[in-house]
C-alpha cells in the first residue's frame, strides 16, 4: 500500500494484516500516535485498529493459557506485549471505548514479568485486575503515547505504576454481571461475589453476606446463616479450614439456567400501586414494578381499618384524584378475582411503624370513648391510646376534652396494636371544634399512610452478561503473582486461597493442584511457627505435572529440612543450676559462641548480648557479666515507654539500601504502639540500639535527593514526619481520625546529643485514653499488614482481638471522669441515641441539654452534636457539664449532622449558616508567638499550609507576619484581637471590622 507523503497528516505504516503488526511495532505506534480526529475516518486507520484487536485479542488467550507455574517470557517478548496492548488501550481511549480484557491482561502480564516498585502498585494492580471483572469504562487512564513512542523512555516499572493508577466509572444500573460452573461469581451494583451457589441460587437469596475475609475486591458470600461466616476471622488455620470447605461445595455445584423472565406476585405481598380511578364506591389500583408482571383490579376494604369508616377512605381517594397528578399507596395481594387488591394489613403495618416512631412523643389528642379501665383517645396523627391514668376525673370531664398526651408502651396483640399513653397537660382550648379535630386526625393518618408508601426502582428488568472467562484467569494470575510479595502471611493465604477459589470456580484444574501444593507448603510453615500447637506432621507431595520445577523442587527441600526441628526443644524447662562451679558444658559454650559469630550483624545488638550473657551463665561467671551495650550510654535501652530507630529511610541491616516505605511504616507502628499503650513513651529517630546518637542527616539528604521534601533541612525533615503521624491513625470503631486524634497526643522535639553533637528527633506519644488506635485505610505508608499494634513487655507488637478486647474494657474502667463521659458519649454515637447534659455551661448561663452527638474530638476535648433545644449543629465542650446520660430516644435529625465538622485555628466549629469567611491579618512577631502558644493549629498553617490558608514572613528585617485563613465565627479572632488591637493590621475583612465595632461599643465600662 502506498505510504501517504503529506506532512500535515500522520503516514500510514503499512499493508493491513496482524500477521505484520509485531515486525512493525514502531512504525504502527508512531503512525497511531500522529492519528488525528480526521484521520480516524480513514478507512486504512479502520483496518488498523481492527488488526491491533485481533493481535491483542491473541496475547489475551496467550496469557489466559500460561500455567501459573511456568509464565516466564522473554523480556523483549514481554516489553512487546506491553506496548501493544497499551496501544489498544490508547485507541480505545481516543475512540471512547473500553476494552476490560486487554487491561486484565496487561495487569497480569506486568504482575508477572516486571519487577514493580513498589508492593502497593502490586496491590493497585490485582484491584485493577479484579475491578476488570465488572464491564465499565475507564475514567482516568494517565498513559500517553509518549510512554511508549520512544524505546529509550520505555520503562516498564513506570509504566505499571502509571497503569495501576487507573479508575474505572461506576457500574451501570440494572445489569449483573456473571459466570457459572463450579459456583457463580456475580458482579451487581459495583459489587464482586462469588458464592458455592449456581446462578439461579444466589439470584433467590436477596441477602448473600460476606462469609469468609477476603485480600482484595472479591468476596465470598453465603445466606449468612451459613456455618462458614463463623471462620471469617483472622485465625489464619480456621479460614484455610473455610476456604477448603468452600472449594468442597462448590466442586459439587451444577451450573443453572440464567433466565430472565418478569417475578409474579405472591399472595400476602406487600405492593405499591398506582390509583387509575376512585369514586364513593370503588378505587382501582394497577402495579408499576417494572420487574414483575402487571396487575390491576379493584381494592377490598373493610367497614372500618382501625377505627377509619370505609366511605371516609374512599372519599379521601376520590378527592385526591382531583387534585393530585399521581398517588401511589400500599396495598396487599389476595388471591380474589374481582378484588386482586386489599387494604387493610397494608394500612395495619403503617400503622404499627407510626406508633414506633411517635414513642415518647407529646402531642395533642382527644377524648372519644371510654372502655373498662380507662379512656380511648384519637391522637393528632391518627393514633388511638388507651389511658387509664386521669386523675379521677369525672366521665363528663373527660369526654371530648382536648388534652397534651405522651405516647407510650406500644404492644402487638394479635393482630392489633394496642399503645397506651400518658396525660401530659391541658390544651385549655374552649373554642376548640371536637369534629373538625377527629376529621383532620383521619385525614392527617391517611395522608401520612401515602408518604409512607415506597415508589419501587424504576429500573427495568436486569439485563445479563456473561464474565468473559479470560478476565477470570487474568484475575487468578494476579492474585498469585501479588501474593509473592512480602506481605503478611495472612494476606498472602489469602490471596492464594481466592485464586484458588477462582480456579475451582472456572475448573481449572492444571492452576488449582498447583495452588493447593502453594497452600500447603505456606499452611506448613506456618505449622512449624506454631510449634506444638499443631500437628507438625510437615509431609508435602508435589504433582508430577510440576515436581521438577525448581521453586517446587526449592520447596519440598525446605520442608525436609524444618522436618528435622526438635520440637522438643520448645517444652524444656529451665536447665538446673550447678552447685559448684565447674568448666560448664563444652558442647553448649560452642554452640553459643557459634551462634553468636554466625548472627552478629544479622539480629538486633541486644539479642547477641543475650547470647553472650547466656556463654557466662554456662561458664558461671554470669553474676560478673557486663553488657556489651554500653551501659552508659547517652539514651540507655530501649523498654515500655523508649524505642530507637536509627532511621526514616535506610534499613539499618543494609545502611546503603534506602527502603522509605517499610522504614515509615515501622515508625508508625511505634507510634501506634504507644498510643495503645497505659502510659505512652518516647520514640527516638536517629538513634541506635545501643542508645547512641547517630544523627539525621544521611536521611535529610536522602529526602531531599528524593523531593520528599523541600529543603535540606531538620525541620522540614519533621515536618515530614509529623505530617506522617497526623494523617495516619484513626479510632477504631469512631468517625474519629487524623489530628483530631493525635493533635495534643504526640509532640515533637529536636535534640543535641550531648556525647557527639548529633542532631536527633525525640517524638513524645501520650496514650490514646479514648479507645484503640489503628491505621487508616489506604493510608500511604500502609503495606498489607496489621491495622494496629501496642506496646508490650518492650516492644511494639500487633494488636490481636484478644488485646483489643482487653484495651477497650481497661479505658471504659478509668478512674478519670472525662474519660468515663467520652465513652457514655461513643456508646450513644454508635447505637445512634441522644444523651442529656445535665448543667451545662455556656456564655447563656447554665442549663441542662439534650442533644443528638455525632462526632468526638479529642484534639479539643468536645463533641459535635445537634442541640434540640435550639435546632443547629454546636461544640459542646466535655468538662462543662456535671452529669451526663444516655436517653431512650433514637437520632431524627441524622440528615441536618455536619459531615466531618471543620474547627478553624481559633477553635470556632462550622455551622450549617456559616461556611467560612476570609480574613488576613497582619502582625509582628510578638504576635506570631502569641498566636503559636495559644493556638498551635496557626502554627500549622506555616509549617503546612492548606488551600487558601497560611501564615508567612513578609518582611524579615521588620519581623512583619501574614495570617491568611478562614474562620467560621468572629467570635474567636475577636477575643484574640482586642488585646492585641494596636500591633495586628485587618487587611481584609470589612465585616470583622464591623463586628469589632459593635462589640467595643456594646461593652460597658
């Protein structure tokens, strides 16, 4: 074909055939880069992209096909494939297509074959690969041409965390997702779950809840009563015992038909139904559920439904149908040709729901018949209360009277409501209109009763497709080549199993005898760790298919040689002391002294201490031993309440080797620690095992190298590192996070080693009283491990459910009233119930409160709550009032709370009226220091500022400040400026001025 010349238009690259496209991979990715909108009406770029599909298509079903066990390919084969399936991916791009196969495929291909950067862009990547499995668009793909145009700016490990950064849209409403054989996995509403079930099954089930833990987007589900959601813990031996289970029944699933035929109602169904026509005789109703077969007829009513005359209802309708364009209510099936429909369960079961909701509230009512022990009232809303309680008042002052009454003590009898209630006071009405009242009662209840009606979605029948089975295997392969980075065991068990899962689910059977030989091997090592608390029968047998496969062959030695451990060894008791001193156990002092040799250098100086400690004691020399830590140094040894680390980035075993993310990641596990711990402690950054001062600037140096901060300097350095601790840690089952916990917590300091001049960094934790800490999800130094960890005997280990359980019930039993306060508070938040604050006090006086708490900061020491006296959102501060409790009255006000209230530098919280204002000031330094001391989130604003926030040096030969922030009240900056008034400049805020004004002149002297 003849190559077109023009300049101004890309040159097509050559004859149309995918037989050609790998020998001219350049010449085709330079000539589709160049493609312009024009172009692409070609009908040369057409057969173009057609024949990149089918090749692609082709390294799709190639890498679908590759055994877990042997997926090795050449490096130039493999960069190939990249290119090409980004190219595809490109295209798609600019011609607003999607192609979730290919980037399954291109996830795998760069899991397996490229040395990734990082393990979080493994963990991006398998999400990505699993999120491929719900057919949706991408919506951000940040890969260009260039990335792959040029080969000397080819790099694969930026390529694959570029493409681990990709996001898909949302999923389509109304279309589930599947694959069936040995059990179904089914993506619906943007959720991926694969069950032991066939498709018929799961689609019956209308609530299939988690059962077992899953590492990634995928999830096992169950009925929920099923006896697998017990194990769905993180005891590593009872979920791989789960998983088997799981694998068991679904190799006895058959795959069934996935028809999508229109539901039909049943009798006793509970519907809503649109009104076509009503008169004074008769109201006709039809379904509107798009997912069920229509019905339409005549609705049944009774005489009476709960007091409420039939021709009342049916006038009711009748005038609505006038006035209002459409009116849709609740109605039951019943198995009756000329009435299908009838209405009173339907208006029973609203009734029963109004009754729960107006308990314990007051409300006007009237006086309308009297019964054997009491009197019946009809209630504004349309209730009926029984009340035996009226002060032996006569039956002529009772009838009719119009009374506040409190509805109370609601009891199902039979099928009937019975709800008693309570007089409160009187109305004192004398030109109260008794028929008017019952008459709008019954109209307010029916009126109710069609708000209370729920319009059924209005999406049609659900359409369904099938997972194509390519995507499955590239899913499998993720997850195996993921669960190959260092990671916690659990995680990596659990990757493994759910690939396994995968394999089970599609019969693949080749993959999944590999994976369970992976399994075993992990579940007998993790034996050998156990110890005696296992079988440590550690036998493992290898299928001929990949017996001699080198990492197969690697590990079977492996488990030969754990075979031979003397488990024993662990049950010997404390060897008996000799009476008299002797020459000591030759044997012993040699294996010592050979253990020491061999591990100097590899475990920490401490523990080879305890070595040489234990060479005395078999010499008997132990009561002079002195420790080859010096004893003597500058920050002694590490303990409860002190931990050391030498650094923030280099791993102290390789010093030359940088490892940023693991070295962060075990800072703030001490961190973490501590804030678990009873009494907190100090962690020192900067100095070695030994206590010595080994300084910071080896790490300076290296961030800065590394644009992980701006400057080479040690308070950027900290900086670094506060902001670190400030955004990692959240409360473990409060909305608490960030500074609002460690805010007055944590504390840093530079020192100056007295012995050697070293700079290092002292970071201050007091214990977190409130609850137990954890990381945040997604945080950025989180590498796949625990959530959280305590400091114990020492050291800094992870937290279990056990220890959790035991922290929580030791911080709920604290001597210290304002702790007690906070968990009556937490305990309110989390069953979603208001407390009273009995004697409050505030600027208006003292009072007692009752209010809605949604939100605890700590970093203030006050809750965030929805005062019902005054009907806002406002800061109650905790050691304002004297006594506090839990009331039995749910939240209604959820939708008015504050989403993650903000709190401006001078502690003024946010307000549904005030959403920040602006202001800028100006101010020397004696200010600044008085702005700093008083309210160190100003400090903040420099050292970090946030959008539009900050306080910087305009001038440094005058010392001049510039304060630039929001503030949700003047209130604050108010108080802060009188005092000050003579050395602050308002730039900006024409309304703080007006405010200062009216205050200074409100004041009386």
């Amino acid at each position: 074909m003849k190559m077109n010349t023009n300049n101004n238009s890309s040159n097509f690259w050559l004859q149309v055939k995918k037989e050609y496209i790998d020998e001219n991979l350049e010449a085709l990715i330079n000539y589709l880069s160049k493609c312009t909108t024009k172009d692409r009406e070609n009908h040369d770029y057409k057969l173009t992209i057609d024949a990149l599909s089918d090749r692609v298509e082709d390294i799709s079903n190639a890498l679908a096909a590759q055994p877990l066990y042997n997926c090795s390919i050449p490096e130039a084969e493999c960069h190939k494939y990249i290119k090409l399936m980004v190219a595809h991916l490109l295209v798609c791009q600019e011609n607003e297509l999607s192609d979730n196969e290919v980037l399954a495929a291109l996830c795998n291909l760069l899991e397996a074959t490229v040395r990734l950067q990082s393990t979080d862009t493994s963990k991006k990547l398998m999400n990505l690969c699993i999120n491929c499995l719900n057919d949706v668009d991408i919506d951000t793909f940040n890969v260009t041409w260039s990335d792959i145009k040029d080969p000397c700016c080819f790099y694969p490990q930026v390529l694959a965390t570029k493409i681990a950064d990709t996001t898909l849209k949302a999923a389509n409403d109304g279309t589930v997702l599947y694959y069936q054989n040995k059990g179904c996995l089914i993506v619906d509403n943007n959720t991926t779950k694969i069950a032991a079930l066939n498709y018929k099954d799961c689609r019956q089930h209308k609530k299939l809840e988690q059962i077992l833990p899953s590492p990634c987007h995928l999830y096992v589900v169950g009925n929920g009563s099923d006896k697998l959601s017990q194990a769905a813990s993180t005891n590593i031996s009872k979920t791989d015992k789960a998983y088997w289970e799981t694998i068991r029944q679904m190799e006895s699933v058959r795959p069934s038909a996935t028809s999508t035929k229109k539901q039909r109602y049943q009798v006793g169904d509970l519907v809503c139904v649109k009104l076509i026509q009503a008169n004074r005789n008769t109201i006709n109703v039809e379904t509107i559920d798009p997912k069920f077969e229509a019905k339409r007829g005549q609705v049944f009513i009774d005489k009476t439904i709960l007091g409420i005359d039939r021709q009342l209802i049916l006038d009711f309708f009748t005038e609505k149908s006038y006035t209002e364009k459409e009116i849709l209510l609740t109605v039951e099936v019943q198995d009756n040709s000329n009435f299908p429909f009838i209405l009173r369960n339907a208006i029973t079961k609203y009734y029963e729901d109004l009754a729960e909701d107006s308990n314990g509230s007051e409300m006007l009512a009237i006086c309308y018949d009297k019964y054997s022990v009491g009197y019946k009232w009809l209630t504004e809303n349309g209730l009926t209360l029984n009340i035996m309680d009226t002060e032996n008042a006569s039956d002529d002052e009772i009838m009719e009277a119009i009374e506040y009454v409190v509805v109370q003590e609601n009891k199902k009898i039979g099928k009937n409501c019975v709800i008693n209630g309570l007089l409160s006071e009187n109305c004192n009405n004398e030109e109260f209109d008794v028929e008017e009242f019952k008459a709008n009662a019954r109209k307010n209840f029916l009126n109710g009763f069609l708000k209370w009606t729920t319009r059924p979605s209005e999406n049609k029948l659900e359409e369904v497709e099938e997972i194509p089975v390519n995507i499955i295997h590239h899913c499998i392969s993720a997850l195996y080549h993921d669960a190959k980075h260092k990671q916690e065991t659990r995680l990596r068990h659990l990757k493994l199993s759910m690939a396994n899962t995968l394999c089970t689910l599609i019969a693949d059977t080749k993959n999944a005898e590999y994976l369970r030989f992976e399994l075993k091997y992990l579940m007998a090592l993790v034996k050998f760790a156990h110890g005696d608390k296992f079988n440590t029968d550690l036998t493992l047998e290898a299928n001929d298919a990949f017996a001699n496969i080198e990492n197969v062959k690697e590990k079977l030695q492996i488990i030969a040689t754990l075979n031979n451990y003397n488990f024993e060894l662990q049950k010997m008791q404390k060897l008996p002391e000799q009476k008299t001193p002797g020459v000591g156990d030759i044997g012993n002092i040699q294996k010592l002294v050979e253990a020491s040799q061999t591990l100097n250098g590899v475990i920490p100086l401490r523990e080879i201490d305890a070595i040489k400690q234990a060479i005395a004691k078999n010499l008997f020399v132990d009561d002079e031993y002195e420790s080859i830590i010096d004893e003597e140094s500058e920050y002694g040894e590490e303990d409860d309440t002190k931990e050391f680390k030498t650094s923030v980035v280099f791993d102290p075993s390789k010093t030359d080797k940088p490892n940023l993310k693991r070295q962060m990641k075990n800072i703030l596990n001490a961190v973490c620690g501590f804030l678990n711990s009873e009494k907190g402690g100090d962690l020192y950054i900067g100095v070695n095992d030994a206590g010595e001062a080994k300084g910071m600037t080896k790490d300076v140096i290296q961030l800065y190298k590394d644009k992980h901060i701006t400057e080479e300097s040690i308070d950027k350095y900290r900086l670094f590192i506060e902001q670190a601790i400030e955004n990692a840690f959240k409360d473990s089952i409060g909305p608490e996070n960030g500074r609002d916990i460690t805010g007055l917590l944590v504390s840093t300091h530079i020192e100056t080693s007295e012995k050697n001049g070293e700079k290092i960094l002292r970071i201050h934790i007091s214990p977190y009283e409130y609850g137990v800490v954890e990381f945040c999800d997604n945080h950025v130094w989180y590498i796949d491990e625990e959530k959280s960890y305590i400091r114990k005997s020492g050291r800094t280990v992870k937290m279990t459910e056990s220890l959790k359980e035991q922290l929580l019930e030791r911080r709920k039993k604290g001597n210290n009233q304002d702790i007690q306060n906070i968990q009556v508070i937490r305990t309110a938040i989390a069953q979603k119930k208001c407390i009273k604050l009995y004697g409050y006090e505030s600027s208006s006086g003292i009072s007692d409160r009752i209010v809605e708490p949604y939100y605890f900061k700590p970093s203030i020491n006050a809750i965030v709550a929805f005062d019902l006296d005054r009907n806002s959102n406002r800061e109650f501060k905790i050691n304002r009032f004297h006594k506090i409790e839990i009331i039995d009255k749910k939240w209604k006000n959820e939708s008015k709370h504050l989403a993650n209230p903000k709190t401006d530098i001078f502690h003024i919280m946010e307000s549904e009226n005030q959403k920040g204002t602006k202001i800028v000031l100006e101010f020397d330094n004696y200010v600044k220091n008085l702005l700093f001391e008083e309210f160190p989130d100003a400090k903040r604003l420099e050292e970090s500022p946030k959008s539009g926030e900050r306080i910087f040096l305009v001038d440094k030969e005058t010392g001049k400040w510039r304060l630039e922030t929001t503030v949700f009240s003047y209130a604050g900056i108010t108080r802060f400026y009188l005092g000050l008034a003579h050395r602050i400049t308002i730039v900006e805020g024409d309304q703080l001025k007006e405010h200062i004004r009216k205050y200074i002149s409100s004041i009386n002297v």
